[in-house]
C-alpha cells in the first residue's frame, strides 16, 4: 500500500472512531466497586492516600469529557484530572444509598445530557483505635467534667483516614456510672465517677464501646472497631455559701465563737483528698496556713469592718476564705470554691420627738415635708468624731397613712414609693411633702419605713421597697430589718368666715344692710356668727351697716374676722352705694347744616351720669355710647339730622328707677358756591380770569384770596403766569353767610407747569455717518423737532440730515397738556468727504483691503456700511461702484439696490462666476454735491 493510501485509511479509521465515541450519550458504565479505600496507594510511594482515577477506573479519556459529581461531594472530586479522594467522601454505601456517589461525564456533544454515568461502590470503614496503655488497658482517657467524643481514641493521620460517619456506637457494658450518650452528638458520651474517699487517686472507671458501619454487597457487610476509654473524675472544691450578716447578729453575740469553714454550713460536698486553704489570699489573717480552717467573725468585725468603733458607717464589706483541690489525672483541672462573708449595717431608729405639731386647716403653710419632723440618731466614734444616721433617699424609702380622719386615701396629697397600680411613682421623694390647706381636722399618723439595703446599694437605678413582701416588685433581699417611725399632726378646726367679695352693689334708698348676708361661700360650709366686722382703718363696726348720706356713689371695703383654736381666718367685702341715676338737664341748639359735627353730651345741663345712651330721628341709636358723637364726613357714624335726642340713663347697680334728658337740634342751611377746583396751565399761556373757573351756579358776590401772597392775583380775579414757578398755587373764593354758618369757601388750586428749554450744541456730523434727526443727542427725555420757530406742527419722520440745514427743538413735559419750553434753534453742519472737522478729525472713506467668502462672516462681502464707520447707502444713495480685474475688464458694478459683490461677478460678460483669487481694482463715485470719486485695489482670497 502506497503511503498516501495509509494515511487516508489512518483517517478514516480516526473518524470512525470519533464518530463511535459521540454517537451515543447517556450510558451507564459498571460500577466502580472500592471496597478497602484505606488501603488504597495512588502514587505507589508505599503510604495509602485513598484517591483513585475515574478516566482510568471508567476507561476514558479528557477527550471524551469532564467527570462532575453532586455539589455537596464536589471537595472529593478534581475535575481537571478526574481524580477522586475516597478518604473525603463521608459515609460507606448501603443498599439505600446505592447512587449516593453518582458521578457523571459531560462534553459538548452531548450538552446537557451525561456522556456517561459510573456509580461508585464505597466499602465500610470503621476507623483503627489508638494504640492501647495503662493498667486499663485503654485508648483514650477524658474528665467526667464534660461529654467525651469518642471519636478522639481514633488514629486520624496522613496515611490513616478518619472513619466513615454513617455508623453506630453502642455501650458494652452495664455500669451504673454511664449516664449515657449525648442525644445532640451521639458519638459524645456522658459519665458520672463517684467521690471516694482515700487511694486510689484518682477516682476513675474504663468503659468500652464498639463502632459499626454497615455496608453492601459486593464489600463486607460491616465494619466495626471497638475502644476503651478511662472517664476520671472532676476533683470537686465543694459547694460554698454566701453568708450575709446583719451587724445586730453581731453585737447580739450570735458569732463570738470561732466557726469551722469545713461545716456544710459554709462549705459542703468538698474533696478532702488534696485539698488546702488558700491562706495567702485572706486579709484578715484569720487562716494560719492551709489546712487550717478556723476563723472568728466577731473578730474580723471588730478589727475590720468597724475598726474598733471609728468606722460605724461602714455599709457593708465583704471577705473571702477559698479552699481549693488539685486534679491528678492531667486531663482534669484544678478547682476552688470561695465562702463568702458580708456584713452589714444595721438601720439606727429615729422617731418624731414630742409634741405633735398643730397645724390650722385655713392656713396656707405651702408643702410641709414630713421627714423634717423626724429626728434621727447621732453616735460618737471610739476616737471620739460624731456620726449621724440620717436616711434620706428617694430609692429605699417610703412613706405611708397609718390613719387619720376621712377615708384611707386622705393622704392630704402624700406620695408613697409604689403608686396604686403597682408601678414606680417617679414623682416620689423622701421628703414626704403634704398640704394641709383646707384638710379635715383631726389627727393624722403617717409612717416612714427605710430599707436596710441603703447601707449596701447594688447599682445607681436600684429600687428597694421597704412595705414589699419577697414575692413583690421592687421587694430587696437583705439580712438586717427595716426600720420604721411614726410621724403624728395635729389638723385644728376654724370658724368659716366665708369668702372674699367683691361687687356688691345697692342704693342708696335701702337706708342699711345685712353685711353677713352678703358675704360669698364655698357652696358647702355656713358663715360663722362670732366674727369681728372692721372697716379699712381697723374701726369695729355692726354687722347691720346704715348707709351714710352722698350725693355720689361710694365704695367700702369690710373684713370680717373670726378666731377658734387660735386659728384666725378672715373674709374681705367689697360693697358700692350707689345714688339714683341723673341725666342732666334739657338743652337745644342751632348748627349749620354743612358742619354736622357735634357730641349731645357735651349739650346737657347739670352734671349727668355717663352710663346712658342716646336716641333719636330715623332709628338713630348712640348703642352704648354716653357721648352721642356726629362727625361730618365720617362715614362710619350717624349722619346728624334735625329733630329731639333723648338721653336715657338706666337705674344704677342696686337701684330700680331710670332718668332721662332730651337735646332739640335745628339746622341752618350755608350759601352754595360749588366745590374746589383744580386745574393745570402751561407758564406759557400767560394768565387766567379765576371767575371763568367757577361753576355757572356759584354766586358772584365773593371775592378772590391769594393766601400764599404770591402777588400774582389782581383785584378783578386774574392770575398772572409770569413771576410764578412750576408747582401748585392755591387761591380761594370767599363768600359770606348767614349766622350759625360762616363765610363759604372753596379752594382753586392752580398747577403751572415751566419746561426749561434744552441744552442742544450745533450739530456737526461726516457725511458717510448718514446721520437723521433722531440721533441728535438731546439732554432730556421729553422733547419734540419744528421745522421752523413758528411751525405748529411738530417733525413726526426722522428726515436724514443735510448741510446748512437748521430745526427748532422744545422740551415738553410728557403728559396730556403737552406744556413746551421756548424754542431753540438747532444749526446742522455735514463735512464732505476729505473735509475737517472743528476738532480736527478727517471725514475720509477707507475701503476694506481685502475679501475672502468662505463664511466665516469676516470680509465676506466688499461691504458698504460698517457700524460706526460708514453707511455707503444711506450717505449717498445715487452711488455707483465698479470692479475691475488686473486686466481692466469690468466684473461688478453695484448700487444702492444691488447685493454687495462676495466673489462673484454680475456683469453681462461673467455673470454669477466665481472669481479667481487675486488682486481687483474698484472705482467708488458717490454722485453727491461735492464728493469726489474713490479708487483703490483689494485682494480676493478663496
């Protein structure tokens, strides 16, 4: 066979391989049976390592795929070389979990369809005990202190792998010290060694159990491995108390004898085997060395806690006595127990000394602090320094009602610590604060109670209830008792004299009264009888007063004072007498029927009252107003008409009859002449008559007043303009009347308006400036052009300005008179081209030098107005412009109609061309007066 032939068959025979491999997907390999993975060697150096290769085991490739297993066993699994440590994997294979290590092969081909599927068959694997030792002969050793994990016995090492989890621990065994296993960790076992006293040491016991894992065929049905552990047991410090002392236990010699610590009292349940007395950590030296177990208490609070009698405020201290024991067995620990012994201070009594304070119900002491009536106990040092007891807090006090008059919550406004729902009052002091204004008399009896943990407090938010039983809120466990006092006042009664009054009103005409009888009260108690009546200055007067004789209303001022027990009380009465009600005399009168102001009150005869209201004509009423008021032109009041007023003065407090007086008003009608008058003249029209600027109506009898003595008013009533400035005059016209009324009058009031005339220069300006008339600068802001001095028509179009020319310029004042200054002559001058100014400047036309139409909006066009600069069209309008090329053909003529040249030519010979860059030459002949013609040369730029 040629060498072309065979390799066309070597690649025939390739493709049908290939196309054998990926024909078919989703086949199931035979299983991968390992049933000693521990004894599995991948890497041949003689130490197992449990890892296997599925493209080996399987009798793949790479090429054909990539091995994937469940996510939770993916850590066994290496994709990338297929190989798959068995050690990792968790559990052996049982009938139930046959599929349980599924592993599958995926690759392109086959998407997500298996390429193929393998199970693996895992024998079980119960794991190898550590080596045995000891007289027990055992594998492991733990404390009975905590649950032991069996599996710690195991070896677990690089070459030794740990057993599978799915297996069974079961006690071989029937000691009563097996407690059993642990039901959260079933491989934890839990034992309780008994204390025996003397050797051996230590107590210990061995205790066997055996691990089984099961498997399937065609591995061993089961594994299993068996240990034996030795549990010892947790020495034991014992069970130390904590002994609290109430310094009364003390001193009432209950602890003068020494105690033995070792009592159960103290300490109980203690090993006696290796234990000792922590002797270095007692302050009271009271432990000699560490096995002596003797202290005294009364000692150590004689020489500590006291300090012989100088330290009576001591609270309360505390010691501690330790006694420990030694473990043995290097897998316990030690252990100590601590005794503790607190003393604390007893409450010293206080009480209330005698007598009982008094108090009267009528009066007003403000907040009286119970706690300040008690007197609390004061006790000397040994070193001879004063101490006092003195228990004041908010958070271990409270106080309460004993008795009293009343029902049980008259506490006369006593708070107590635990309000009536059983929750903290807030409010609470010690203080016990109460009022006794206006309480029951009678005895009261109020108890202060103190808790004994205010010797002792625990933290700053502590709360102790001194009434509280152990079952209760805020109920604080202590050794000493509480400590109580009673605290007794006395309520005293008084006679009621009643309440202040005020406002009492009667007549005159009663002649006398009953003063008790109008004395206010509280709805509940009577007047008493035995009261004093006094007057302001102190003066004893009868309860039945008789009223002095006035011809005013008088006001008195009465204190009624009563006395029981001591007890003063008093009541003021405040009482006016008033006289029978007057509303003056009649009066009349006659006004002038244009001034209709005037007050009725101000009419009256005699001296009326002022609590009346008037009444009158049309429903008029003065509603609540004594003064009857009428002001002409206000708009808010009555309109006065003629006719009777009637003043009604009602009957005053504590009287019965009225009283009223009437005021007749009649009017007498002025002269009519016409309003005031205002009008406006221009200064320039010289005069005005004022008579011409009355109303037709208005009587011509008066005669004209010029009040401001402008000297501008002649006698037959004319106004002459020419000595008057811009600003209003006021003239009035007076014609007089018949009594009540006054001369009639009326103001004229006269705004002459004078417009200065405009400061306007002669006006010079440069032909090629196109100036009109409108851009003449003008210094103010109301102005109008004349063609001459005497046109009466103002310039309305903005003319262009010419030579020799002159207008007529008057300010005006902008408003509907159209008042004008005088007129000013306004010369106008236009320079020609190449003529000077009067400063010296040149009128000259300086064309651009250069064109370039690429857009850019500079020197786009030859152009013929230029801001600022010149307006061609507008200067001369009949000018006419040609362009020529370098060889003297014509290319552009313009004129005030045509497009401005941009590059391109409009002549007959070239018309809409674009030109050629390069030099061009113009001729510019204005056609105006005498302007001479302008040429130059320009470059055109593309």
């Amino acid at each position: 066979m040629r060498p072309i032939e065979k390799q066309l068959l070597s690649l025939v025979i390739f493709i049908c391989s290939i196309y054998t491999s990926y024909s078919q997907c989703d086949q199931t390999l035979p299983d991968i049976v390992k049933c000693n993975m521990e004894t599995i060697d991948f890497d041949t150096d003689g130490d197992p390592d449990g890892i296997i290769n599925l493209y080996t085991e399987t009798g793949t490739t790479p090429a054909d795929g990539v091995w994937m297993i469940e996510p939770r066993y993916a850590t066994a699994l290496n994709p990338t070389n297929g190989n798959v440590s068995l050690w990792i994997l968790p559990a052996a294979t049982t009938s139930v979990t046959l599929d349980e290590y599924s592993f599958t092969l995926m690759n392109a081909t086959c998407g997500d369809t298996p390429f193929r599927t393998v199970r693996l068959i895992l024998g079980p694997y119960s794991g190898i005990a550590l080596p045995r030792t000891g007289d027990l002969n055992v594998n492991a050793q733990g404390c009975d202190d905590e649950s032991f994990d069996l599996f710690t016995a195991f070896v677990l090492d690089e070459t030794t792998p740990a057993p599978h989890q799915n297996g069974i621990w079961t006690y071989n065994g029937s000691s009563p010290n097996f407690v059993g296993f642990d039901p959260m960790n079933p491989s934890r076992i839990i034992v309780d060694i008994p204390y025996q006293e003397g050797e051996p040491i230590p107590d210990q016991e061995a205790f066997e159990f055996t691990y089984t894992v099961s498997g399937t065929s065609p591995c061993v049905p089961t594994s299993a491995t068996t240990v034996r552990i030795s549990m010892v047991r947790q020495v034991s410090a014992g069970s130390p108390s904590e002994i609290d002392i109430c310094e009364s236990e003390i001193l009432a010699g209950v602890f003068d004898a020494d105690i033995d610590l070792r009592d159960d009292r103290y300490l109980s349940g203690e090993d006696i085997d290796n234990g000792f007395w922590f002797s270095d950590e007692d302050p009271t030296g009271q432990i000699a060395n560490d096995q002596d177990s003797f202290i005294n208490l009364r000692t150590i609070y004689e020489d500590f806690v006291t300090a012989n009698g100088n330290n009576l405020r001591f609270g309360c201290s505390e010691f501690e006595f330790s006694y420990g024991v030694r473990q043995r067995s290097g897998v316990c620990s030690d252990d100590k127990a601590t005794i503790s012994f607190t003393f604390y201070e007893q409450l010293r009594p206080f009480r209330q000394p005698d007598p009982a304070p008094e108090f009267c119900a009528n009066q007003d002491r403000g907040s009286l602090n119970l706690f300040d009536l008690l007197e609390f106990t004061t006790e000397t040092t040994t070193s001879g320094a004063s101490v006092d007891f003195v228990y004041d807090s908010d958070s271990y006090t409270n106080w309460r009602r004993v008795s009293g008059p009343g029902t049980s919550d008259n506490n006369l406004g006593l708070m107590s610590l635990i309000d009536a729902t059983g929750n903290l009052n807030t409010e609470y002091t010690h203080l016990g604060t109460i009022n006794t204004l206006n309480a029951t008399p009678g005895t009261y009896v109020f108890e202060y109670l103190v808790s004994p943990k205010i010797n002792c407090q625990d933290s700053a938010d502590e709360t102790c209830n001194p009434l509280a039983s152990p079952l209760d809120d805020f109920y604080c466990e202590h050794p000493c008792a509480v400590e109580s006092a009673l605290v007794t006042i006395e309520i005293l009664a008084f006679d009621y004299p009643g309440e202040d009054t005020v406002d009492v009103n009667l007549c005159i005409s009663d002649m006398q009264v009953d003063l008790r009888s109008l004395l206010e009260t509280n709805g509940s108690d009577v007047v008493a009888t035995t009261g004093v009546w006094t007057d302001s200055s102190g003066g004893a007067i009868n309860n039945t007063f008789v009223f002095p004789d006035s011809t005013t209303s008088q006001t008195y001022t009465f204190t009624y004072t009563t006395n029981r027990n001591g007890c003063n009380d008093s009541a003021d009465l405040t009482l006016t007498i008033h006289t029978e009600p007057n509303a003056g005399e009649d009066a009349s009168i006659l006004i002038c029927s244009d001034d209709r102001t005037l007050t009725l009150f101000d009419l009256l005869g005699g001296t009326p009252d002022t609590t009346g209201e008037w009444t009158g004509p049309f429903g008029y009423s003065s509603e609540g107003d004594n003064r009857g008021i009428f002001i002409e032109g206000d708009d808010d009041l009555f309109i006065l008409q003629p006719g009777e007023y009637v003043y009604n003065v009602p009957a005053n407090d504590g009287c019965t009859t009225s009283d009223q007086a009437t005021v007749m008003v009649n009017f007498v009608d002025p002269v009519a002449i016409g309003d005031d008058i205002n009008e406006t003249f221009c200064k320039t029209s010289g005069s005005i008559n004022l008579f011409t600027l009355l109303e037709r109506s208005t009587i011509r009898t008066g005669t004209f007043v010029d009040p401001e003595d402008t000297g501008a008013l002649s006698p037959d009533g004319t106004v002459d303009f020419q000595t008057l400035e811009s600003r209003i005059y006021t003239f009035r016209y007076v014609v007089n009347a018949e009594e009540p009324c006054g001369e009639s009058a009326l103001n004229i009031n006269l705004q002459i308006i004078d417009i200065p005339v405009p400061e306007v220069p002669a006006q010079e300006f440069c032909i090629l400036d196109a100036v009109r008339l409108d851009d003449i600068v003008v210094d103010v802001s109301n102005y109008s052009w004349y063609a001459s001095l005497e046109s009466e028509t103002p310039i309305l179009d903005n003319p262009l300005l010419l030579d020799n020319q002159t207008y007529y310029i008057a300010a005006n004042d902008g408003g509907n008179e159209q008042c004008e200054s005088e007129r000013l002559a306004v010369p106008i001058t236009i320079l020609n081209t190449g003529e000077r100014s009067l400063d010296g400047e040149l009128c000259t036309l300086d064309f651009q030098d250069g064109v370039s139409p690429n857009g850019d909006n500079q020197n786009d066009t030859f152009s013929l107005f230029i801001d600022d600069v010149y307006n061609i069209p507008e200067a001369f309008p009949d000018f006419d412009l040609k362009i020529y090329n370098r060889y003297g053909s014509i290319v552009y003529e313009g004129r005030k109609d045509t497009e401005e040249f941009r590059g391109e030519s409009n002549t007959s010979v070239r018309l809409g061309d674009d030109l050629p860059s390069g030099t061009y030459f113009y001729i510019f002949t204005p056609n105006f007066q005498n302007n001479q013609p302008i040429q130059g040369s320009f470059y055109l730029s593309r």
